[in-house]
C-alpha cells in the first residue's frame, strides 16, 4: 500500500530523483525520460476517458491507466543481471498484460469497418483525444526503447508499451462510429 503524507520530499532539489532500489540518478537520464513519457501517456488516456461515453471502453481505459502505474514502477526498478522477475517487493510487467491488450484489440478490431487507407488523427472529440493518447504511448516507447539501448528493460514491458499504441489507435476508430467515421488521409491531396 502506497501512502503519502507530504508531496514534497526537496530530495530531487539537487537535480537528481530516487529510483525503487534507493539509488539516485539526474532527472534527464534515459531512464527518467521513459517514466515521464509513460506518466505523459497516461495523462493523454486520462484526458480521453473524461470524454468516452461507453462504460466498456472507459473500464477498459482505466485498467490500461493502472497498468501504465506498474510500467512506471517496473521502469523505476533496474534490473540485477537482467532479471525481470516479479516478487512480492519488486513490480514488473507480465507477459499476461500484454496479451490481455492483444484479446481487446481482437475483440474491438472485429467491429470495425475495414482499412481503405491511413487515417487522420481526428474525427470525433473522442476519437482525437485517444489519438493524441496513441501518439503519447509512442513516444513512451522510443525512450524505453532508447533506455534498452543504454541498461536492460523488461521485455515484457517493451512489448506490453507496443501493444499499446495498437489498442490506442483501435479504439479512436471504434470512437469514430466503428470507423465509419474515420478522416482519411488522401495523398498528394494538396499538390
């Protein structure tokens, strides 16, 4: 159980902010960056649920919230030796988190009208608010991808992050009456 008594520590006054493991390191390191992205991404769903209208999608929107808290943590927790095993003091991603988002795809991606083109971010207030969620969620991935490049990541949590933007850019066509109401890039339109 989390609890906070007091908001401000004046701990990252030096510039600097604490990890799980106690250790400290400069807040625009890499590993920093993905957990900001990842809380900015979160913030985008969290504007989007305000306006969905289907109770569904909006259990569906805040489970997705609460799993972007444990990426956070899982982020927050470097790795020994590259071991990414969840215990009972350490938080990691699971393989099944991922999966739950590919059987939500699958589910949504079965009503909807299907490709003829890209589409526009736009559409529906909806729609457009969980674009903008999408576009967040890929900028979460390219900086933990950027991160793995630099310390070892979660697997799991990597492929967790991609899956997401998928059901991110599902459910704004679902927003779009089942994509009936999607804008459609047209090429060359303005040449």
């Amino acid at each position: 159980m989390v609890k906070l008594n007091k908001i401000y520590t004046r701990t990252g006054d030096d510039g600097t902010t604490g990890l799980v493991d106690g250790s400290r390191c400069p807040k625009y390191a890499a590993r920093i960056q993905a957990m900001g992205l990842v809380d900015e991404a979160n913030c985008a769903i969290g504007s989007a649920v305000c306006v969905l209208t289907d109770e569904a999608q909006r259990a569906l929107m805040i489970r997705v919230q609460n799993d972007l808290f444990d990426l956070g943590a899982d982020l927050a927790t470097p790795a020994l030796d590259h071991d990414f095993s969840p215990s009972e003091m350490v938080l990691r991603i699971v393989p099944a988190q991922a999966e739950w988002i590919e059987q939500q795809i699958d589910a949504l991606n079965e009503r909807l009208e299907p490709l003829t083109s890209f589409v526009l971010p736009g559409g529906s207030e909806a729609a457009a608010r969980v674009h903008v969620a999408r576009a967040a969620t890929r900028a979460a991935e390219r900086a933990m991808v950027w991160l793995a490049d630099e310390v070892p990541v979660n697997p799991a949590a990597l492929t967790f992050i991609n899956r997401l933007s998928d059901l991110l850019f599902v459910l704004a066509r679902v927003a779009n009456d089942d994509g009936r109401a999607d804008v459609k890039w047209v090429p060359g339109a303005n040449r």
